[in-house]
C-alpha cells in the first residue's frame, strides 16, 4: 500500500511539473509553484533546480511513467538549455539566473555542479544523451581543476572559496558521482 500511494505521488508530480515546469516563453524551468501550483514565473532561479528537473524527468523514465515521451522531450531540451544558458565563459557552470536567463551570480558553486554531474549522467542512462555525458564530464573537470583543495582535501564551496565549508555539497557530490559510475561505469569516476 505504501508504494502504491508513492508510486501515485511521484507520477502525481511528474504530471504536474511537465505541465507547468517549464518555462515555454522564456526557456528554463520554473523555481516554484504558488500555493494553487500555478508558476511562480519571476522567481530567481538557481542552477541548481534547473539540473535537478532534468535528472527528475530522467528518472521517470527510468521509472516507466506513463509520460515518459514527454519526459525526453523534457530531458533534451532541459540539457540544451544547461548547456547554453548556463556555462559560464571561463569555464564550469554560474550560479543563479534570472528568469529571462540573465545571470545574477556568476560564481561556479560546488553544489550545483554536483547537480549538473547528477543531471547529466542520468540524462545517459535513461536516452543515451551525449550532451548529458559531456554536460557531466565538463563538471567533473571544472570540480577537478578549479574547486579541488589539495592541501587540507576534499572541495572548496564554490569559485569564492567562502567558509564554512559544509557537508551537504560533498555529499551530493558523492550521489552525482554513483550517479555517474552506474550510467558510464568509468573507472575515472
């Protein structure tokens, strides 16, 4: 019974955020729905979610929900849109837009490219997405070059190296990666 009422929850989900999940004027994802599940369209919105949705929606699929077609069709135009709305011209991915997709904060935060890691790889296993493997790929090597501290270990908080640094990114990092060794089973990973 307990899965049954998750399963009808989950597609319950799905159903609405392929819905009103994407922004068809403006590209992106929404940041929120209000209270009615209407979208909040002028939310800031952070990378962050929009990785999030296209893993999402790449895990319906790899679920079986009834939309999954539209589920793809989420997944693809979701990675074009990470890919060329949200790298930042030195490399690695920002931070936070606006909804029109103007950049707020530019700096490359650890947690959302854990996100892009995650999206990305699962964007491969569920349609094969070469763009999602090279979404990922490029993050592993932003995380690898830029925000990787070899002297005390592990990973700085983002392009800022602000303090504290906290445990949640590193272990959505560690999640993105599983993530990535079950979809590409590199040992790179």
């Amino acid at each position: 019974a307990v899965r049954a009422r998750a399963k009808d929850w989950l597609w319950t989900a799905f159903d609405t955020w392929a819905k009103v999940g994407w922004d068809q004027a403006r590209g992106g994802f929404v940041e929120q729905l209000d209270m009615d599940g209407r979208p909040d369209p002028d939310a800031t919105r952070r990378v962050r979610v929009q990785a999030r949705q296209v893993f999402c929606f790449a895990k319906a699929i790899e679920m079986r929900w009834s939309g999954a077609d539209r589920a793809k069709t989420i997944v693809e135009i979701g990675l074009d849109y990470l890919n060329t709305r949200l790298r930042h011209p030195d490399g690695g991915f920002v931070h936070l837009i606006n909804p029109d997709g103007r950049v707020i904060d530019p700096r490359r935060d650890l947690y959302d490219h854990a996100f892009m890691i995650l999206a990305g790889s699962a964007a491969y296993k569920a349609i094969g997405s070469p763009l999602g493997l090279e979404i990922a790929d490029d993050a592993i090597a932003y995380i690898d070059t830029h925000l990787k501290d070899d002297l005390h270990g592990g990973w700085f908080e983002s392009s800022e190296r602000e303090l504290p640094r906290r445990a949640n990114p590193h272990m959505h990092l560690l999640e993105a990666m599983m993530e990535y060794y079950g979809a590409t089973r590199s040992d790179a990973a």
